[in-house]
C-alpha cells in the first residue's frame, strides 16, 4: 500500500506529460497546427519537468530501483530532444526546413543554386559574415544570436545524454567523434534534401557548444548536483 501511495501521486505528472506527448505529435503531423520554435522548446522543458517529477515521485517507493525509473525518463528526454532537433533541422517551415520536399540531386539547377548559396566549407566564412552583417546593420542582433549561439546550443544536451547511455562517451575524445558524426550525419540530410545550408560553421559551432557542456558536467560542482538530481538508489 505504501508503494502504491507514491505509484498514485506520480501517476498525475505521467498522465500529463503523455497528453502534452500525444498533442505534440498531432501538431507534428498536422499541417494546420503551426508552433513557434520557442513554444516549441519551453513545451519540451515543461514535460520533461513533469516527467522528472513524476519519476522523482515514484523513486521514494519502497523496493523501486531509482536507477532505471531515472534512466528510462532521461531515454525519454533524450528521444524528445532528438525529435525537436530534426524537427528544427530538417522539418520545421519556420526554419524554412522542408523535409524531404527536395530530393537535390534529381534537379540539375537545383543542385547548382544550392552549391552556390547554401554549400560552405571554408571555416568561419559565415561567422563572419553574420559579424558584417551586424556591424554595418544588415542584420538584427537577434538574428545573429539566433544563428550563433543557436548552434553553440543546439548540441549541448548530447553532452548529458551520451555519457549516460553510451560508456565510451564518458571520454572526452569518443564524445566528440560521436556528436561530431550526428551533425555530420544532419548536414547531409540538409544538403541531400535541399532543406537549410551544408556548412562547416554549423559543425564547428554545434561541436564547440557541446564540447563546452561536457566540461561543465565534468567540474566537480556539477557531478555533485547531478547526483542529487539524478538519484540511482531508492529515496524511501
């Protein structure tokens, strides 16, 4: 009975967060329903915070392992924030990302416009041309940051998930071969599918970004919160 107590009160936060799930999904595939990228994002923080409580919850019952409640909602957020990210990178029209609208190489000029406008390889090329633009007011602040610090952040939540669910990433140099290989892998999505630019900036930025989390998690400081936050024994 007493386990059960807990299994009740966590069961509200689950129930919710799988109708958030369910409506989210709807709005995915329906194309009347049109979310603003930063609803978006605050709607995946608030059902991972439900998620999280309920799991938190559902910890403190008696002969519950804490470690796989924790493990099996973090798989959950991981797989959420894997959704967003395609969505943002290959999906979403306010990106103007397209999926699979475009298939490059069946269209000569198409292939020929993209190269020329959306294909870089020269590292920093477009760093710089976000800073000119500023400078000489071409472009909003806002702008620049969106694109910027947008990719500084976009890959920093794999420095939290790849560690826990693959061993050799708990290493700085597998971590960054690893997430270097997933923006890799969307980069040629992009360009195979004509749907946003291939760019060796997106690859430096995103792994830099990453790269920057995973030293953070590792301070001393934040492997003690994490421990608290993420318990692995039962807290009854």
């Amino acid at each position: 009975m007493h386990k059960l107590k807990y299994i009740l009160i966590s069961l509200p936060f689950y129930l919710t967060a799988a109708l958030g799930i369910a409506l989210d999904l709807i709005a995915m595939i329906h194309p009347s329903i049109v979310m603003d990228p930063k609803g978006k994002v605050a709607l995946l923080g608030m059902l991972c915070l439900l998620i999280y409580i309920g799991s938190r919850i559902l910890c403190k019952a008696p002969s519950v392992n804490a470690n796989r409640v924790m493990k099996a909602s973090f798989l959950l957020f991981f797989a959420m924030y894997l959704r967003l990210l395609l969505s943002f990178t290959l999906f979403d029209p306010m990106f103007g990302r397209y999926g699979t609208a475009n298939f490059i190489f069946s269209d000569q000029a198409l292939l020929e416009d993209y190269l020329a406008n959306s294909f870089n390889i020269i590292p920093f090329a477009t760093v710089t041309e976000y800073v000119k633009a500023f400078a000489d007011q071409s472009m909003k602040l806002s702008a620049v940051v969106t694109n910027l610090f947008g990719n500084l952040a976009a890959l920093a939540p794999m420095a939290l998930f790849l560690p826990m669910f693959i061993r050799k990433c708990n290493h700085l140099k597998y971590f960054l071969l690893f997430t270097a290989g997933v923006v890799v892998l969307i980069e040629l999505l992009q360009m195979i599918f004509a749907t946003g630019s291939c760019d060796i900036d997106d690859l430096i930025l995103n792994v830099a970004g990453a790269a920057a989390a995973f030293a953070l998690l590792k301070t001393k400081s934040m492997q003690k919160l994490m421990k608290i936050l993420i318990p692995t024994k039962s807290e009854a």
